[in-house]
C-alpha cells in the first residue's frame, strides 16, 4: 500500500492545505488566445500550459486536495488535466477536484464576480479536512514552494498572507496588482491595475489563510453584494486583519497583457530564467504525449531556441519558441515568433515576432512581420 508523503520543510506539515486556483478571471487581454479557451489552458513555454504551473507548485510543496475553479471555455482545459495524473492529483482520498461556474447552478443568474463562484462551490470548501487554504489564480508563471511561506504565515500567525515580488521595471502594457508594506512587511496599501504604479511589490496572486477565514470572508462579503476577489475580500480586509506579504526572489512574470504572454515566452531562452523556473523549486508537470525527437535537416540554421517534440525544421529558426509538431520547410525563415501546436511553416515563407496559435498553416512565400513591443498574432486553425 503506497501512503501519502509528509511534506515538511522546516517542520510544516502541507497535510493540512488544500488549495483552490480561481480560474474565474477576466481573459480578454490575450485577445485571439483566449477567444476560443480558457486562462488556464492558454500554451506556454513549447509544451506547456498555464495551469501546469500552479497545479506542479502546489503539489511539488505537498498540497494534494486542489479545487480548480472554471467559468467559460473549458473544453481544452477538462481535455488538458483529465483526471489530474500528471501531476498525481487522480486519488481516492483529495486530489483535483473540478468546481463548476455558478450559471451551471443558477442559469438565469447575472455574473457577478469570481466570488461567485466560490460561493457556488462552498459545500467543497466546507468539506475539505484541512485547516488552511491556498487561493492562486493561473496567469502567473513562476516555480514557487510554499513550505516556507507557510511556516512564515504560521509562525507569525497572520490572517492573511500574500506572496509577493519586488519589481525594478514594469513591462509595457502589463496591469498588476501592487501591494506597499511597512518595515515588517504588513501590507498597508493594495491597488489593482493602477494606471501608475505606486509602489514596486507586485501580488503574486497566491494567499494563504485559514479555510475558515475564507469561509468567513466569502459570506461577509456576499451578504453586502460585494462579488470581487481581491478588491472586496483581501483589500477589503486589510485594516481588520492582519495581512502581511511574504516576499519570493526568483523569476516570476504575469500574465496580463499580449505583450506580457510574448515577452514570458521569449524570456525562457535566457539559461537562468528556463533554470529558475523548470529546475529550482521541483519540475514542471505537463500532459504527456508520446511524439518522437524533434528533426533537425540538413542546412537547417537553428539558433536560441525552444523546440519541443515531434518537430521537423528545415529553415532558419532564431530566437523562437516551437510546440509539438511544427513543421518548417526548406528556406522558410522564423525569428522572435512563437509557434504553437501543429502549425505548418511554407518554404520562403518569413515570420518575425509573430504569434501563431494551433493548427496555423502559412503558405509558401508570405511574408509576416508584427513589432517587438505587439506582436502579429494568427488565429488557431487559420490559414495564410
């Protein structure tokens, strides 16, 4: 009989956490991405998804009862995470744990906001055996272990306590949510999306709290038709409770803007961003699909890339990221673009920071150039 792993890192038991990632996010920034999927689902990194990225954290720190709140398009993303084995989450006892949106329950109901569906959900919350809970969202990219945030967040017995990242430079085009902390990193101020940003400690989106706290705060806040997350539920609480912030220093990008999503991507070819985020903190896990090794032909000029299985290049391919499958034919020419699942390159065809999602055909000769700071983006199953 196997038994479950204790997972202690300076004597804490992540027994006693369970975890829920809102998936009830707005997803319109990503524009054509996110048009016929998910957040969550939207690929990243050549053979990954966003979801793999919360989902291998938590379970990576020992937390197996995950609840994965959704709210539309979520075919891709159920065809995606399946049972959860991939990240051994498919047990009889916890596991992942899929949470319906709240017009699966009350269709007739108006969208009110992500709390919601929580409250949709609030029979798994109450249900669960553990005493403390998670709430991240899946559009940050980082390798976080939160055995030390929690001890922090134990030890120091905090109400609430919110994982942070101090920011030198502001990516264009990205909105974050910012946090300010006195000298004992209590959070004073919190801002989502300001037009200026106030301070340079960026919310990771990750926050740590009893479950019955959170129970707590979901009926106060819905009982005075308050609906938002992180406006109403912590910002709203951060002058009756004690929330601090607990700061990680190794690579982390939101995912909040198109220029976002094609600069995260690019990074990855950097040796110590790919090694702060697939090595550091445990690996990665993705659905596995069984494709042989990427081909390289001869005279292909493959220079910083990323290139998962079961590609095939024959042209030049510069500083560019290519999922399973990509096919590239002789003298077709790709530079700064990101090529996603089964796109087909033409010869002499020519791509420059360019976003192709699934299933792109670009025939033979065409020409397609977008800018560093906007990239071109080519909807899935498009053909050119």
């Amino acid at each position: 009989m196997m038994m479950t792993p204790i997972y202690k890192k300076g004597g804490t038991n992540m027994n006693n956490v369970m975890a829920i990632i809102n998936n009830a996010l707005d997803e319109s920034f990503l524009d054509k991405l996110t048009s016929h999927r998910s957040l969550a689902s939207v690929p990243f990194g050549a053979r990954y998804r966003l979801i793999d990225f919360p989902l291998s954290n938590l379970v990576n720190s020992g937390v197996t009862n995950v609840g994965l709140l959704l709210q539309t398009k979520y075919r891709s993303l159920m065809d995606h995470i399946g049972f959860g084995k991939a990240w051994d989450l498919d047990r009889k006892r916890n596991g992942l744990f899929i949470l319906p949106p709240a017009h699966i329950y009350q269709a007739n109901r108006a969208y009110k906001g992500d709390l919601q569906n929580f409250a949709s959900n609030i029979d798994y919350i109450k249900r669960s055996n553990q005493e403390y809970v998670i709430v991240g969202s899946p559009n940050i990219v980082a390798n976080i272990d939160y055995r030390d945030a929690f001890k922090y967040h134990v030890e120091n017995q905090n109400d609430i306590t919110i994982i942070y990242r101090e920011l030198d430079v502001f990516r264009r085009d990205t909105t974050y949510t910012v946090v300010n902390t006195d000298d004992n990193d209590r959070i004073i101020d919190m801002k989502v999306n300001p037009k200026k940003n106030y301070y340079k400690k960026i919310s990771l989106q990750r926050y740590i709290m009893k479950k019955d706290l959170l129970l707590d705060i979901i009926d106060e806040c819905i009982s005075k038709g308050e609906w938002d997350f992180v406006k109403n539920a912590i910002i709203g609480n951060l002058n009756n409770l004690k929330v601090y912030g607990y700061p990680f220093h190794s690579y982390a990008s939101v995912i909040n803007s198109i220029n976002g999503y094609y600069k995260s991507n690019l990074e990855l070819l950097k040796p110590n961003v790919w090694q702060d985020l697939f090595l550091k903190n445990g690996p990665i896990y993705t659905k596995p699909k069984d494709e042989s090794p990427t081909a390289y032909k001869n005279g292909v000029n493959a220079k910083n890339i990323l290139a998962a299985n079961g590609c095939s290049i024959k042209g030049e391919v510069k500083n560019s990221i290519l999922f399973r499958g990509v096919k590239v034919h002789p003298g077709a020419t790709i530079k700064n673009s990101i090529i996603m699942q089964k796109s087909i390159i033409g010869k002499n065809a020519y791509l420059e920071n360019v976003i192709l999602d699934k299933g792109v055909q670009i025939t033979a000769g065409k020409s397609l150039k977008g800018d560093i700071n906007l990239p071109m983006i080519i909807a899935k199953n498009t053909l050119v």
